[in-house]
C-alpha cells in the first residue's frame, strides 16, 4: 500500500512537472500564425501557462502546434517533424485547416492533420482567438495531468 | 478610343491570325488562331506598342465548348501605359501551343503551372516538368473533368 501511495503521487508528480513545462514547436504555414504570435506574446502570454519557450527544433519539444493548412506534399515533412519529437509529445491542431481541412476541400490539401499524426487538442477556428488557444492548451495540461505518466527509464528496466 | 485604334490596326496587319477583336469594359482583347501566335507576339513587343511585359498567363477548361482550353495571355506595355488581353483556343487532342520563353523569361513557370494544372503542353519549353504537384501526381487538377474530391497522398494516411 505504500509503494502504490508513492507511485500515484510519482504519476502525479510527473503530470505537473510535465503540463507546466510545455516546450512548444510552431509549425506554421499560414494565416493561423498572426494568431499565434498574438498567443504567444505578451497580450496573452502563454508563458503564464509554462509553455512559454517556443523551441525551433522538434528535437528539443515537446509540443507540436500545427498551425495552418498542410498540403499533401507537407504532409511527409510533417510526420518527419512529428517522428524528431522525443516522448512524451503532445499535438494542437491549430484553427480550422488544421482541423479538418478547413475551406480547402480540394485535391491539395490534407482534410484535418489528424490523417498524419495522433492529435490531442483540436482548436477550431478561422483563425481560433487568442481565448481559444489559451482554453485549449488549458485541457492539454489537464489532459497531461490526468493520463498515467510515460515513465520510459522504468519501463525499459522491467 | 485608344484601344479601338490598337485593335483596327492589329486586325489590319493580321488579317488571318486576328479572329476577333473587342474592347469588353474597356479592356482590349483580341482573339487570335493557335498558329499565328509566334507572329503576332514579336510584333506586338517591338515599337511602336512595346508590350515589354507579360503580365500573367494562364488557361481556361470550357468542357463544352468543341476545342476545350483558352490560353490566355495579358501583356502590358510600360511605354504606352496600356493593356492588351489575348485569348486563343485549344483543342484537347492537339493540346500544344507555342513557349513564349524565348519573349519573357516568365513565361517559364507560368507555362510551367498551366502544364502542370491543365495539361497543355507547350513546344519549345526548355523544361516542362511539373511546377506545383509532385512528380508521381496523375492527372491535372484543374481540369473540369478532375474529381472534385480525389486525394493523391504523398504518404498512407492514418484513416
């Protein structure tokens, strides 16, 4: 009973340190970006929400935020951003084309980037407000609170 | 009106070639048959109208008409300050017309996009390779007859 007390409060533990340390990679193709931006900055400050560090290498992140349309031939650049993420990694979807395609329903464009990689928040929206996207990344830290932790060094050792 | 007195003089030296000739809104147009485009073009770019740029270039699908596509070509002249729209039709067996590459160097991808998006081919590119689609894409987008919903992905899709 007490190794169980000690491992939930660990996943606990895991889930707060994670959900306020979000490192983001913006990767942006389109109009969706000014709304970004205006996430990002001191307006409405994403910082307030410890994912304040935009990183420019998926390498170094650990949340995607696929802001805009993606075309078919972005797609593959995408999953190879997707695959660079080290675990654990979290996805936005980010406004409407991301979502679904948006009003691209055409033979370009990829209808929601959900086809290309796994998505934990979709924000709808053309472009989504500021409100939104701070809402959204609210439930991802709830999200990342609430799942049992990925504790990867443990689980190679069992 | 000026544009009048370009068009009277285009369908006097190029009895053949010119088939029609209006000023629709004040802009002036001309149609012209496929072959005589390579005479009219050098023509229409020496003095005294000096259409020293071509602005756009680009193609139409009617799917009903009998020849399917309408190449058309807006050049504007910087002396002159004046406009001159050209339009040609062509047939979708036979679709190729000549480069214009030789004239403006932008032609080059435009020619390329219009290839790329509706299948005219162009004699005399030196590169007609696809501009916007990638090189396994089938078929030509633009196409009227091109499914509206079709997908050709780069990579299998998750669903």
């Amino acid at each position: 009973m007490q190794g169980n007390f000690i491992t939930t409060r660990l996943n606990a533990m895991l889930g707060w340190g994670r959900k306020y340390s979000l490192f983001h990679y913006p990767f942006v193709t389109a109009c969706c970006g000014m709304e970004y931006m205006s996430a990002a900055c001191a307006h409405f400050d994403i910082d307030r929400f410890g994912a304040g560090w935009t990183r420019f290498s998926p390498r170094q992140s650990d949340l995607l935020l696929v802001v805009g349309t993606i075309s078919q031939k972005q797609a593959p650049v995408l999953r190879t951003v997707y695959d660079q993420m080290t675990e654990p990694k979290w996805v936005i979807a980010f406004g409407a084309c991301a979502v679904s395609g948006g009003i691209y329903d055409n033979y370009a464009v990829v209808q929601g980037v959900d086809q290309v990689i796994p998505v934990d928040i979709f924000i709808p929206g053309c472009p989504p407000q500021p409100e939104m996207v701070l809402d959204g990344l609210i439930k991802l830290q709830d999200k990342i609170q609430k799942t049992k932790q990925d504790w990867r060094w443990k689980k190679q050792r069992s | 009106m000026e544009e009048t007195t370009i068009l009277e003089a285009l369908k006097r030296r190029f009895p053949k070639g010119v088939v029609d000739a209006s000023a629709p809104l004040g802009d002036a147009t001309i149609v012209i048959r496929k072959d005589a485009l390579l005479e009219i073009i050098p023509f229409l770019k020496e003095k005294p109208y000096e259409f020293a740029m071509l602005l756009d270039l680009t193609c139409v699908d009617y799917p009903e008409r009998a020849e399917r596509f309408e190449m058309v070509y807006h050049l504007f002249s910087l002396a002159a300050n004046r406009r001159l729209r050209i339009k040609l039709s062509v047939p979708e067996d036979a679709a190729v017309v000549d480069s214009l590459v030789r004239f403006w160097k932008n032609a080059d991808w435009l020619e390329r996009e219009v290839f790329d998006m509706f299948g005219v081919r162009f004699a005399g590119h030196p590169d007609l390779r696809r501009l916007f689609m990638n090189d396994g894409f089938v078929g030509h987008p633009l196409r009227k007859d091109y499914p509206l919903r079709k997908r050709q992905p780069m990579i299998p899709l998750r669903k």
